[in-house]
C-alpha cells in the first residue's frame, strides 16, 4: 500500500510543478504613497507566477529607506530571479553591494511600474533599469527615451523625469517580436487602464525596447510611442522591465500577466516556455482577469470604470 502512495504522491508532484522550479524573491516592503499599494501586488505577482507552475515564490519583505537595517540581510543567491515590488530613495552599501554580485553573477530581475521609481543615485541600478522616473531624476540620470518615426530616439533636451496622463487602456505596439518574452504574441494589443509612464529617463545601455504605447497629447502625452517592456542585460544578469501596473485592475490585465510571466522566466533562465493564453487581449479589446482585479476591495464589486469604449 505504501508504495502506491508513494508513487501517487511522485506522480503529483511532477504533474503540478516542472522538475525544477524556478527560486524566485518577490522583494517588497515600501512605495512612495499608498497609491502603489505594495501588499496587494505582491498577493497578484505571487498568484500569477504559481498559476505557471513554473516558480517557487517567497517573499521578502524589507524596511523603506528611514527603516532599521540592522537585521535586514536578504539572501539573493539562493534566487534565479528577484522581482522588485519596492520603491523607496536608498539602500545601506552592504546590501547594494550584494546584489550587484547577485546580478554580476548571472541573476535576474524583474522591475514593475513604481519600483522604477526606486534609487534615483544608485548608477547600477539606473543601469539594469534603463529608464525611471520621478525622485528628482532630471538631464543628469540620462536621456529621456521614446520611438519617433518607428526608431528609438534618445533626448537629451533637460526636464523632470515622470509622468502619466490619466488610467485609460491603450494599445501596445511589439518592437522586438522575436525576442523570446515576446514570441507568438500578437504585433498589437490593448491593455487594461492604467497610467501610462512617459518622460523616463537613464542610461538606457544594453536595452531592448520590447514594446510601446503612443502617449497621446489629449491626456498629458507626449504624442511619442512610449518604452513600456524592456529586456536588459547587466554584467551576466538579465532584467525585465513593465512600466505598467499601477493597480490591481492593471495587473489583471492577461497582457500584464503573460509577459509579467514569460518576463520573469526569461530573466531568470534567459528561455521561455510558456504557451500564449487564449484569452490573451487584440489590438482592439482588453482582456483581465476579474478575480484577480476583484483582489482590491474597490473593484470588488465589480464596478470597472475604464474599459475601452
Ligand atoms: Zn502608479
């Protein structure tokens, strides 16, 4: 009898996870406001990359900047890939320095909405970012960065970095369609309401615009197509990069979702080898996940204001 079990139990388990899971950090702890509500997202990024059976998820959680880091230590190499879910002004050196090593070394990150907002003066996390926004960057953090005319253009002309008209769903145009986050998506989609990021400002080295959205003047764009998903390189590290996600009805967005998925495999093991979901949105229709957006007790009641006309 035992030994049926065991084989039961064997066969199970092989079923509901890939032979080796992937180590992923979701690290979080501190926004800027309570706008980014950091506990929530981390409840929504933790479903989604179990749902792959891919991940084995933990999370740690870190104090804000002003915070006691006397006993904060996290342990990047035990990790394929962190995702940070954290926004805050600085990091003691001790643990800046780790996670260099942990991205000089081969590691992966996954960076989403507000956390480029994060350490406008640590100049490698500016790099395995490419672009951020807000905390005062300006002409020194680097260019601003947008497509004009079907090519990426850097600006160097000074001004703040950061902004955002108001949450409307907007269409996303593949820019690199070969590349593996993006492989078998559609050249077009439209994602769920959300701010649209403009004016980001970096480095941009070793950057692969994947995707963007045109950020139309008549709500505080541009009228430039905006980088809005990134795949960087830094030492041996890979990071990926979504500007989009202000909240829970932005993460439910199956746009948001697949390539928050396939972003985060990829960065981790640098292939992808998730399949594109059904239901994945058109060039001309949104779709989200509603018990995922229904995670906020304010679109619980299912009350979607934002849906595309
Ligand atoms: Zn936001």
């Amino acid at each position: 009898m035992r030994w049926i079990l065991v084989a039961l139990l064997a066969l199970w388990s092989s079923a509901a996870m890939a032979a080796t899971p992937i180590k992923v950090m979701i690290l979080d702890g501190a926004s800027a406001a309570a706008y980014h509500d950091w506990k929530l997202g981390t409840q929504i990024f933790k479903r989604q990359l179990e749902e792959t059976g891919l991940f084995e998820v933990a999370v740690v959680t870190v104090p804000p900047s002003d915070g006691d880091f006397s006993n904060v230590h996290p342990d990047f190499t035990k990790y394929q890939v962190v995702v940070l879910n954290y926004d805050s002004q600085y990091w003691p050196a001790q643990i800046k320095t780790e996670f260099e090593n942990y991205m000089k070394n081969g590691g992966g990150l996954v960076v989403v909405h507000g956390a480029d907002n994060a350490f406008p003066d640590w100049p490698a996390f500016n790099e395995m970012i490419g672009v951020g926004g807000w905390r005062k960057r300006d002409a020194p953090a680097g260019p601003k960065w947008y497509y004009q005319n079907g090519k990426l253009t850097s600006d160097t002309a000074p001004g703040p970095a950061g902004m955002h008209g108001k949450r409307r769903p907007f269409r996303l145009t593949a820019r690199a369609p070969q590349h593996p986050i993006l492989r078998g998506l559609p050249a077009e989609w439209t994602h769920a309401a959300d701010e649209l990021y403009t004016r980001l400002r970096g480095p941009g080295k070793n950057m692969t615009v994947l995707a963007t959205a045109y950020a139309d003047p008549a709500n505080r764009g541009t009228g430039f197509d905006e980088p809005m998903l990134m795949a960087l390189t830094w030492g041996k590290g890979r990071i990926f990069h979504s500007t989009m996600g202000h909240d829970a009805l932005a993460l439910s967005c199956v746009g948001f979702m697949t390539t928050f998925q396939r972003g985060t495999e990829w960065a981790a093991t640098g292939r992808v080898t998730q399949k594109i979901p059904r239901n994945f949105p058109t060039a001309d229709s949104v779709s989200y996940r509603a018990d995922l957006a229904a995670m906020d007790p304010a679109q619980a009641d299912g009350v979607l204001t934002t849906l595309p006309k």
